[in-house]
C-alpha cells in the first residue's frame, strides 16, 4: 500500500510540474504589423495578455545584412541584425551597428565594438506605411551620450531595388541645459532631415 502510494504521489508531482512549464512558457503574440496599428493609433493599447511582439511574417529579414553608401565625402556603414529583447515587454527588433569614416579612411565614430544595444541604432517598430522607425543617441569618445545628437531614423527598403535602403534621421527636438550641455549643441554625425541610401554588400 505504500509503495502505491508514493507511485501515486511521484506521479502527481511530475504532472504538475508539466502542467507549470507548459503554463509558464505559455505567450501570447502579437506581429510585427498588428502592433504597428496599436502604435500608431493614441486612442488604443495592445491588449494585457500579450506578452511577445513577434517577427512572425519575417518581415526584418529584407533590413539585415551589411549596408554601405557615402555622404558628403564620409563612407557610412550599417551592419544590421536582429535580436530578440525584454524590458516591458519580450519583442523582435533591428539592431544597427554602424561606422562612419573620413575621404581619408579616418574612423569618426563606429559601434562595432560595443555590446549590442549600448551604443548602438536600436529598432523600436514599424510604422503602419511600412517604414520601420529606429531610436538614434550618439556618444563621444568617452561613450556618454553628446549633447543634442540624437533622433529617430526611418528606415525602408526601396521597392524598385531591394538591395537599396533608404535612410532618414529626423533631428531629437529635446531641450539642452546650460549645466548639461556647457558648449551647446553637438553637431550631428549623420545626414540630417535629409533622404540617403545605403547599399546592400
């Protein structure tokens, strides 16, 4: 009798540990397109229960790869991935890491060697045009971000070629301090509300 017993008791505790797993790894997902209309829309919120916005239709995939093209005489280079966060919620998103060198081959900045999401272009979603929108800070040499330097890009891959992908930074609007910012404004390492390309390498 008692050896049935404790069959019966293992037997209940490795049921309901598959019954918490299952519940614990249990999510509710939302794509990539959907929550752009949750966001683009003030007068909505996506509904409490989900808990991952998801790359369900693959639709980052035309964005990742190596990207390059030039600028008033400065090569920019894109390198863009996907990556998978959690801060208030688990999502899908671009990151970018980039360079940015002189005609003379002079790095003026790059992110390459920092660790993912520090210093880097960080995807925040699409816009229900299609456009994806991206959240730019720049930073000095130190790696503190600089005084005004910073943005939302907008990101698309041209129709006509897919290998093309058409940038612009619309300038942050934020308000500089005197005490933060002693010497102003720091002027912008990117083209600035201005349409530029990069090419697929």
């Amino acid at each position: 009798m008692k050896r049935t017993k404790g069959i019966k008791t293992r037997y209940y505790l490795t049921f309901l540990m598959i019954i918490t797993v299952q519940l614990s790894s249990c999510q509710v997902i939302m794509d990539l397109e959907t929550y752009a209309i949750y966001a683009d829309d003030q007068e909505i919120s996506i509904p409490d229960d989900v808990t991952y916005i998801k790359d369900v239709n693959n639709s980052l995939a035309p964005y990742i790869g190596t990207f390059i093209g030039t600028y008033n005489g400065n090569t920019i280079t894109f390198t863009i991935t996907k990556l998978t966060e959690t801060d208030w919620i688990t999502r899908d998103i671009l990151n970018i890491k980039y360079k940015i060198e002189d005609a003379n081959g002079n790095i003026l900045v790059q992110t390459f060697n920092f660790p993912d999401n520090s210093h880097d272009i960080s995807g925040r979603r699409f816009k229900t045009q299609g456009d994806y929108l991206a959240s730019y800070h720049g930073f000095d040499a130190t790696g503190f971000d600089e005084c005004g330097q910073s943005g939302t890009f907008s990101l698309s891959i041209n129709r006509l070629s897919p290998n093309q992908l058409d940038l612009y930074l619309a300038n942050s609007m934020e308000i500089l301090l005197q005490d933060d910012c002693p010497n102003g404004a720091t002027p912008h390492v990117f083209p600035v509300n201005v349409v530029f390309s990069l090419t697929r390498i």
